[in-house]
C-alpha cells in the first residue's frame, strides 16, 4: 500500500514537523541533571541526547541556553549534548526564567517557528515557567515527559499538570521521533528515525534486529 501523495503542507501540518518547530534545551549541566530526583540520571541523559539526534536528523533548529555559567557558579552543558550539538551556541543567562532573558526572547523569535518543543531541567522552574510564558505569547508549545526531569516525582507530575492545564501538549521520545518521521518511504531520515528507536528501546523496533 503506498502513501498519500502529496503530503500535507509540512510548514501548515498541525503535526509537529521539521518545517514547522524547533527544539528549545534549556539547563541540561551538571548540577542539574544530579539534582533531579523524578527518573534514573541515566536514562535522563539517553533520552534528551536522542531527541537532540532526532533534531539534528531531521534539521529541526535549536536554541540551547543555559544558566550561571559565565558567573563562574555553574558549569556549561553536559558533554553528551554537546558532542551532539558541536555548531549550537549556548546562550547563558542570569535568569530562572528564559523568557525574561533578551538573548533569549530575540533567539526565540528569530526562528519564526510556531510550534515549539521545550525540554528543561528542573521541570517545575525551568521548563514550567518559559513554556506557560510562550503560551500567553501565541505559541504551540510541546514538552517531552521522558526527557525532563523534576527535583521530586511530586514537582515534576505537579509541573507537568500545570503547564497541560494552560494549553502545553505532552509528548515522548518515541512519539516526537514518529511525530517527524511520519512515513517508511521518507528515507533520507529513516537511518535516524530507526537508530533513535533502537536507542530508546521502543519494543516492535527491537524485533527487527532479527
């Protein structure tokens, strides 16, 4: 059975697309990830690195800032996400809340993008306060529950009531990689889409490894 041809207009989907978001990692350092308390440090870490390689294949933009770091109190953005994201420029900041950074707000709205995927550290400050911020300003804003993280379980469900009651639409790892990929016959980002998937564990990908 073939596919519907043409597609829907990717840049007017009410999907999440690559022509229609960008990707928003806000205080993934060090003090960060080791303070949270709502899942496994571990697979924290897998999981926001894999949506980064998702972006990243897909050529989804994205803005990843961070906080105290030029201050000297804190330390820039963990290793994993860099080594993914070498050509992103951190923005650092002062600010609990992003969106009352300049540099930020400018970057933000310089990409033009409607539908935004913000993930952060901690879920109830960083993520919390941007996402109901960027909803009052118009935009479609998504978070991804299984990469991001709280400094309880509590907090971390509490946030992610709050920001759903105010409009914010809660996604996975493995629903934003099928979100963007849509389609088999869309090879040129299978390879992505296939390797995020074995990453992640999801089950009917593991029965093709034989």
């Amino acid at each position: 059975m073939s596919s519907i041809t043409p597609i829907r207009d990717p840049k007017t989907d009410h999907l999440i697309t690559p022509e229609n978001s960008a990707l928003i990692l806000i205080d993934y350092q060090p003090l960060q990830v080791n303070s949270v308390r709502s899942m496994d440090h571990e697979e924290l870490v897998k999981n926001i690195v894999i949506v980064s390689k998702l972006a990243k294949g897909f050529d989804v933009p994205v803005i990843l800032t961070t906080v105290n770091v030029e201050s000297g109190i804190n330390k820039p953005t963990i290793k994993h996400l860099k080594d993914v994201l070498p050509e992103v420029t951190e923005i650092d900041r002062t600010s609990v809340n992003s969106w009352e950074d300049q540099a930020f707000q400018d970057a933000v709205k310089e990409l033009g993008k409607k539908k935004l995927i913000i993930c952060a550290l901690w879920t109830e400050v960083c993520l919390c306060f941007p996402a109901l911020d960027l909803i009052k300003e118009g935009y479609e804003v998504y978070t991804i529950v299984d990469a991001v993280g709280g400094t309880s379980t509590i907090a971390h469900e509490t946030a992610l009531r709050r920001m759903e009651q105010a409009g914010v639409q809660l996604s996975s790892v493995t629903q934003f990689a099928c979100e963007l990929q849509r389609d088999w016959n869309r090879l040129h980002t299978k390879p992505v889409f296939f390797e995020s998937l074995m990453e992640n564990g999801s089950f009917f990908v593991e029965t093709l490894r034989w």
